[in-house]
C-alpha cells in the first residue's frame, strides 16, 4: 500500500474524549479516538460536537468512506440527489467519492464519525482535522471562532486536497447536490 508503509503496526489501545486529543477546528470540537496511525492507515475515529452554522462545506472524500453515528442533536444530510434526516441513534453512511454536505437543525449536533480507507492510500480525514485545528483549551466550543462560512475557503480547500477530500466550488455542489439549498444558508428548524 502506498501510504499506509508509513505507520507501525496496529496494536490493542484504549482511549477516551480528552483535552489531550481534542482540537478545535473551525468553532467545533474534534476528538481524535483513532487515528490513521493506530490502525495502518485503514481507519480514523472522531468525537464531533459542532453548534448550528459550523457545518463544514460540501465536499467529497476521495480516499475514505465516511459513517456518521448520531449522539445528539438533529441534521440534514445531502449526498448527491438524496436528503435524509438524522436524529440521535442514527448511522449515516456517506460512500467513498460522493458529494455530501449537511445542516445542523438543532442548537448543538454531537456524534461519532469514523472513516475507513478504501483503497492504496491511508485515511486522510485525521490529518486534516490536525492540520486544520488546534489543541483545545477546555471542553467547551469556542466562542467567536472563524467558521468555514466566515473564513477565507482557499486554505482549507489547499489542506483538504493534500489529504484526499475535495472542497467544492458552489458551482459544483449546484450540480452534484441539486436539493442542497447553499453553503451558509440559515434552514431554520425542522
């Protein structure tokens, strides 16, 4: 496998949200539970707490299937023509190269997302997130951050293709997500 010569072998570990692996990235918190270089590159494991409006753009992920399981909160998720809507106890399931992007309806949306590899190249999902963010300072989300609706994209777009996952254009996500209704867009409660 082309990336995945660069970690050790995988090997048992336990380990729980902490201040140690949490970032904050982008308003949200991100826990670091798996990381690519636990598993071989095969497999990544985050704890998300993000508040309405720190959705991250649409996007694809070239090189990683992606599975949202729902611990609090309600979303809105779009994956190509689809629109589903995810309450807590819910998995969803975003496969490897598609277009997808979502909607917090609720204050606070809270879950476990995990990818896996799928071919040559290890997960790059971690890398971003740790590329991206920064070790948090306490457990809680951080007021008045730069979100990717207030940042500049061309940063996260450039950090994002280093690690497998496209940022689209919002001309291309009119066209590869034709019932998602634009970046930024307040939807408001369900």
């Amino acid at each position: 496998m082309q990336q995945n010569a660069q970690f050790a072998e995988p090997t048992l570990f336990t380990r729980h949200t902490s201040i140690e692996n949490t970032l904050t990235y982008m308003g949200s918190l991100t826990s670091l539970l798996v990381k690519a270089e636990d598993t071989g590159g095969r497999f990544a494991f985050v704890e998300a707490l993000l508040r309405k409006g720190n959705e991250p753009p649409p996007h694809r992920h070239l090189w990683e299937h992606e599975l949202y399981c729902v611990l609090d909160g309600l979303v809105q998720f779009y994956c190509e023509d689809n629109v589903v809507v995810a309450r807590p106890g819910d998995v969803v399931f975003l496969p490897q190269g598609k277009a997808h992007a979502f909607y917090i309806r609720s204050p606070l949306f809270r879950a476990f997302i995990s990818v896996q590899a799928t071919g040559e190249h290890a997960v790059g999902f971690d890398r971003y997130l740790t590329d991206m963010g920064e070790p948090a300072e306490s457990m809680d989300l951080p007021a008045d951050a730069i979100t990717h609706a207030t940042g500049d994209p061309s940063h996260a777009m450039r950090i994002a293709a280093r690690n497998g996952i496209v940022i689209l254009t919002p001309e291309e996500a009119t066209v590869e997500l034709p019932n998602y209704p634009g970046f930024g867009v307040d939807r408001g409660p369900l």
